[in-house]
C-alpha cells in the first residue's frame, strides 16, 4: 500500500483510536468509543490491517452470542489455543475495532499471531464483518425479534445473511431448528446443530411460514418458540438432519449426539435455549478437531457470562441477575427459575435504552404466566415499570406488585424479603447500572 | 348479562411487535366490568366467525403478501360487517390491508379490503419511534404509542389524530390513522390500548351500542397505573424524545 494511503487508511485511525483509547480509559468506561473513533475514520479499516489471527470464527445470532462465544473460547484455550476475544456489549464492528487495536503496531501489523479470534457479532452487523475480517467460520444461532425498532424486521436480517452463504472457504454452523436460519445456510460447506429436548411453555412464535416458498409450515414437535422438527407441505423445505444435537433421556438425563454416537451430558446452565449454545460449541469444537473430554469438561464446569446468569452477594442476600432481552429470553428465563413448589422473590427491571429496544411492546409477546406461580414478592422497577406492570396486570396477575422507582426503593425491597435469595430479571442498560450501584454499596461480593 | 365477541384476525400470520396485547385489554376490561369476552381466532385459510369487534394487527412482508390472498375471498364479509358498524381496531400491517390498496417495494399493487378510503406506499424510510398524537375521539385528547412502519398512507378522511410527535400516516400531511364509523386504523404500536385505556372504553362502548341498540354506560375501573404509565410518556416530550 503507498505510504499516503497507508497514513490514511491505517496510521492515522490507530493513532487516533489508541488516544481515545487511553482518555477513555483514564475517565472510566467506553470500551467500543477507540473504535468508533477509527471507524468513523476508516470504516474498512479491518480489511486494511493484516489477519489477526490464523483462523477466525464469528458467533452471530438474536440469543446466545455471549455464552457460545465463551464456551467457544474456553475449549480452545484448554486445548492450549491462543484466543482473541471481545467481550459482551462490543460486538458491533466498532467493538470487534477495540478488541483489535490493543494488539496492533503502528503499521497496522499484529504483534503477536494469535491461533484463534473468536468475535461475537451482531445480527445486522455481520455481513460488513464477514467481508472484512474473512473468517473460517461463522456460527448462526437463530433469529428472534429482538430490539425491532434497530432492525425493522426478522426478514430483513435473513436476507441479508443470505448473501454470504456459500462463500468460498467459509463453514457455517447453523441451527437447524431455526427454519429462518436454515433457509439462509445451503449448499456445501454448512454443518447442523439441534436440540431435541421440549422446553416448559411455548412462549410466542416468530416465523410460521416457509422462508422458501410463503407457505404454512407444520411442526412435529417444538423445542421452543419456532424451533423444531417442522416441514413445509408445498416446497418440502425441512429441518436438516443436525450433525450435533442434544437429547434428553427417559431419567431426564442430557446427552450430546454427534454423528449419532451418544454421550451424556453434565452441565449448570438452565433452559433449552442454553442447550442450543453448548449444542453450536460442541460442533465448533468438533470440526476444529478439539478432544470431546475437553469439550464435555469445559460445558460442565462453564459459569455464565457477564450478566446473562449470574450472582452476587448484596444486602444480606443473595442476589441472582438474569438478563433478559426479547420475549423469548424472558419466556424462557422466568420458565427455568420459578417454580411453584418453591416460590421466589421476584425483581423485574425494564428500561428502554437503545441498548435494551426503545420499543417494549416486546414484553406482551413473552409468556409471563410463571410470574402468577412462582412468586413470593414482586417487586417492578426500571424507566419503563409501569409498561412492565401493565403487561403483569392484564395477565391477570392477581397478586400484588411493588413498584421500585429509585436505587434506594431496590434496595431496600432487596433487604426485606424473606429468605436469603433474590431473582431480577433486568434488561441490559438496568442491569449495568444495578452492577454499578451494587459495586459502590459496601459488602458487596460478584461471583464469576 | 353483556358479552361481546372479539375476533382476532391472521394471530399467527400477523402477530409482530406485541400487538395482540391489545386483545388482552379489551378481554380484561371487559371481565372485570363483569362482561363476558369471548375471544375468536381466524388465520388464513379459516372463515371469519361473526363478532363484535375485530382486530387485526402488523405482520412482516412475506406474512403480508399470503394474507392478502386469503382476503380475496373474506373482503366482501368484512366490508359487510364495517357497514353494520361494527367495530374494527386495526394496527399497522391490518390497518394497510383494509385500505384500497398497498402497492409493495416491488410496486406491485395489492389489493385491500377497501373499507378505508386509503391507500399506502412502502417505502424505503423506516418510521421509527415513540409518538404522541391529538385525538378527539377521546377525552383526554392524547394518544401515546410507538411506530414502526416504512408503508407511507394517505388517507381521503378522518385521521384518528394529528401528529405531535413522531411520524404518523406519512410523515408529511401530521395526519395518523383514520376512523370510518366504528372502524379504526393506525400505525400505534406499544402495544396501542395498554397505556390508552380511554381508547379501549371507547371500543368498547360502540361495541355494545351497536350489539344491544342502546347506550350501555361503562363503568369506571380503576386506571391509576394506564395513567401513570401514559402521563410518564407525555413527560418524555420535554426532555430529548428517544427515537
């Protein structure tokens, strides 16, 4: 590349990225600012810079990037990999910027080669990615509704991934049960997951007609939502034999089936929707040729990621968070964790930041109906409470309700419920700033 | 003993965006004034029962285009019906089909129920954000929601309201939604009722005017929470309106 070009295109973005970089770092947070800064000045900047790894694989989908990338990244760094990683919240391009530029000289070469990068990446993101970082696989793990008012539509996004698939030298791993992301992924080099084990409640459904064709597709069984076993009676497009999936046996009993051979399955993280992320990881792993002891070993003992499982001790309790983020999630979340037989304190917090979806209608399409079993208190905050209380009133939720508006009111509803355990199930923005809050309160202890 | 039926139109084709919250309002309000609701379902390829009011909601493109074939044979029945005075909320994709016509990115030109004197464009602009519109239709005259359409409507008639905030029909003429009779269309989402309960009486009530040939007085439940949460998004209109 000619010198001017190569000032332009790379020197001039890196310096001007690692200063903001470290002014940000000096005044605290803004990770994805360094490379908003470099994106505004070179948008193609990635594909301007050398490879940053030897192989890269990136994890996309509405549910589930987080905890398949991190139990990606897991099992290679047991195998003895080097892995490049970014971390939640950083998975638009300017993110997967940040996490380069650490590792980057001045020229824009890396300084070190690592083995694997492992990037999260948002749906509608993706393509602009792929393009520019060239990877050797890419993971699609489905597609929901989520955060509408950012994408328009479901159809949008599968179109739009439509046009890498079949891309020379490119493997994708697709969910199978997803016809929307079956539909995208054709032709040679594709590899299929699945889960075969029936999560508790239907929750809402996304896609009922034939991505192919338009017509009505029928289903044989449901994992949950719009993924399963389903057909379409006009065009015969139909859910593909998976590579790996998960089942669950008559003791209830899980076990991971690849290429048929069964093997069983141990592992901590709750709801069918996580079975999908351990059944994409494990189908990674086993095309990167990584041992199948590592693989099991690393899904058994996994923790969850920032935030989407995780608990912390604070005020005299023990307080569990749970992101939620779409119907399903929150469907799926409040299905896994309360139970009638054993009845918990409940503290839902809903804001309407961009990053959680400026439009919540999203919480009337999500199945709240444990909330009338499995609850001993109640409690509802975040900017949006009232949407949140509307949507549990005319579910016909007769118990009673707490609103929680400020810190303080969260706070103290948190000390006064009987018992040690606390359930909140705030969106993103809430949950950030409730870490916050917790972190400056004296004797509060994070669990990773 | 008052009871009416609710039909919801296309709950699986067209269902996107939370809008069959609306059919929740109406079932519980009336349950808790003591009413029977009763709540039918129609898809594509099913017949329509008879109802007191009917809903209809958004769908995405490709849901678009296999209903407007099933309605081919189904307008006739739902102008029918629209001319009884019987009452039709619709929202977004629903509101569209029972214009004269939507023509799609592709400009081709699909019919609509007719019973609106409208017709609609897509177009490539997304119509993004929480609205705030004038209506005297109800009391009080503000309706609160939240849009998210490329279709750009106009309309030959009454607009359910004017745009404060937000886009409305078209983003040009400040007109939202149309009322026809009993019939009402608009681009809210949110879900629309939840946080517009005046709206959702006023369903109601013209409902049961037409099913029982009287004027049946509702009476007043207790709205405490609608109200917050609908004055907390008129707040909104002070500081920076999120879009």
């Amino acid at each position: 590349m000619r010198t001017c070009r190569r000032v332009r295109k790379i020197i001039l973005p890196l310096i001007a990225g690692k200063l903001s970089g470290f002014v940000a770092s000096v005044r605290g947070g803004g990770t994805a600012l360094p490379g908003l800064v470099v994106e505004s000045l070179n948008p193609r900047f990635m594909s301007n810079v050398t490879r940053p790894a030897k192989r890269i694989i990136l994890v996309s989908g509405t549910n589930g990037k987080t905890t398949t990338s991190k139990l990606i990244v897991e099992m290679l760094r047991r195998s003895g990999y080097s892995v490049l990683h970014n971390t939640s919240g950083s998975n638009l391009r300017r993110g997967i910027i940040s996490t380069l530029l650490p590792h980057l000289g001045i020229t824009g070469r890396f300084r070190r080669a690592f083995d694997f990068a492992v990037f999260e990446c948002d749906e509608f993101a993706l393509n602009g990615v792929v393009e520019e970082l060239d990877p050797d696989v890419v993971v699609l793990g489905n597609l929901f509704r989520d955060q509408l008012d950012r994408y328009g539509e479901v159809d949008t996004v599968r179109k739009r991934w439509k046009s890498f698939s079949g891309r020379p030298g490119l493997l994708v791993v697709a969910n199978g049960d997803d016809p929307s992301v079956a539909s995208v992924a054709n032709g040679i080099g594709v590899f299929y997951f699945g889960v075969e084990v029936q999560g508790s409640g239907s929750g809402p459904k996304d896609v009922v007609f034939c991505p192919v064709c338009g017509s009505r597709l029928h289903y044989s069984f449901y994992s949950f939502s719009h993924l399963g076993d389903y057909r379409c009676s006009r065009c015969g497009f139909a859910r593909p034999n998976p590579d790996v999936v998960v089942k669950m046996d008559s003791d209830g009993e899980y076990g991971i089936f690849i290429n048929d051979k069964g093997f069983p399955l141990k592992t901590t993280l709750r709801g069918v929707y996580n079975l999908y992320n351990v059944s994409a990881a494990i189908l990674v792993g086993a095309i990167l040729g990584i041992d199948l002891g590592d693989m099991l070993d690393v899904v058994s003992a996994f923790k969850p990621a920032f935030g989407r499982q995780e608990v912390l001790r604070c005020c005299g309790k023990t307080v569990h968070v749970i992101l939620v983020k779409n119907p399903i999630g929150f469907s799926q979340a409040l299905g896994a964790y309360l139970d009638p037989q054993d009845k918990k304190n409940v503290v839902l917090l809903l804001n309407d930041g961009i990053a959680d979806g400026t439009d919540v209608s999203w919480i009337w399409d999500a199945d709240v109906s444990p909330l009338g079993y499995g609850v001993k208190r109640l409690f509802v905050g975040g900017r949006r409470a009232y949407d949140m209380g509307l949507r549990i009133k005319y579910a016909g939720m007769a118990g009673e309700m707490e609103f929680v508006l400020s810190k303080r009111d969260l706070f103290r509803a948190i000390r006064s419920v009987e018992g040690d355990e606390v359930y909140v199930f705030p969106t993103y923005t809430a949950m950030l700033s409730l870490k916050k809050y917790f972190s400056r309160l004296k004797g509060t202890r994070f669990w990773e | 003993m008052y009871a009416l039926t609710v039909v919801h139109l296309y709950p699986n084709s067209m269902n996107t965006y939370g809008d069959n919250g609306n059919i929740e309002v109406l079932k519980r309000r009336m349950e808790w004034r003591g009413m029977d609701a009763l709540v039918k379902f129609s898809d594509v390829g099913d017949s329509i029962p008879e109802g007191d009011i009917y809903f209809w909601g958004g769908g995405q493109d490709i849901s678009q285009s296999v209903v407007s074939s099933d309605l081919v044979a189904k307008s006739r029945f739902l102008s029918e019906e629209a001319k009884k005075g019987k009452v039709f909320l619709l929202i977004c994709g629903g509101y569209q089909l029972m214009g004269r016509y939507y023509i799609t990115p592709n400009g081709e030109k699909i019919d609509g129920v007719g019973v609106l004197d409208m017709y609609t464009v897509a177009s490539n602009e997304r119509m993004i954000g929480n609205t705030l519109i004038k209506s005297s239709l109800v009391s009080p005259p503000t309706i609160v929601g939240f849009e998210n359409h490329g279709g750009k409507t106009y309309i030959n008639g009454s607009p359910l309201g004017m745009v404060e905030i937000g886009f409305g029909n078209n983003g040009s003429d400040g007109t939202e939604g149309m009322v026809s009779g009993n019939v009402v269309g608009c681009y809210q989402h949110g879900p629309l009722l939840p946080k517009n309960p005046h709206l959702a009486d006023w369903l109601i009530e013209k409902a049961l005017f037409v099913k029982y040939d009287r004027e049946v007085k509702l009476a007043k439940l207790d709205d405490e929470l609608e109200w917050r949460a609908h004055r907390f998004m008129l707040r909104k209109r002070r500081g920076r309106f999120l879009s």
